[in-house]
C-alpha cells in the first residue's frame, strides 16, 4: 500500500495534515494525488518498466492531457531514459 492510499484510508479518522507529517510527505503531493485523474496515474507508473519505446510513453502523456488540461507551469518529471528525449515525445511536451 503506498503512502498515499493509507493517508486515504485513514483521512477521517486523523488529520491529512497530521498523517502527512508522520510520513513524511508534503499534503499538498498527498492532494495532487488525490485529484489526478486515472490516466495521469497510469503515466506515473508507467516509469516502473525497465524499457519503454518512445510511442509508448507519448501515448501514456497524449492519454493524461486528454483527460485533464495540464495547468499552466506543469512540470514533468522523467527518469533519465532515452525515449524521453525522443522528437516526438519532446514536440508534444513543447505543445503544452
């Protein structure tokens, strides 16, 4: 279970703010998280498989930003991983 889900699990019984410190977790990730759609959690997770071709993850970000206009200032994180330097996936980032 992740930080996140047991936070969750327990919100009504104990302050987000209180759980959030135990853990060590900042509440306003604790909300970010709360408030992601299910397509830009699915592309949170898609960081877990070792390798990714480039269409995979530009269809993951396609995915998310059509469920949910991204904010202005959005910042993406990636690991270090080639595909993410890819032309495609770079033109897409660069659009929003």
């Amino acid at each position: 279970m992740s930080h996140y889900h047991f936070i969750d699990q327990h919100r009504l019984r104990y302050p987000v703010l209180r759980l959030c410190q135990v853990l060590g977790i900042a509440p306003s990730r604790y909300y970010a998280w709360q408030a992601a759609p299910a397509a830009g959690l699915w592309v949170a997770r898609a960081g877990c498989w070792a390798t990714m071709p480039e269409e995979l993850i530009t269809t993951a970000l396609q995915r998310a930003l059509l469920a949910q206009q991204p904010a202005l200032g959005l910042l993406v994180h990636s690991d270090r991983g080639g595909q993410y330097c890819g032309n495609a996936y770079r033109v897409l980032l660069h659009r929003y």
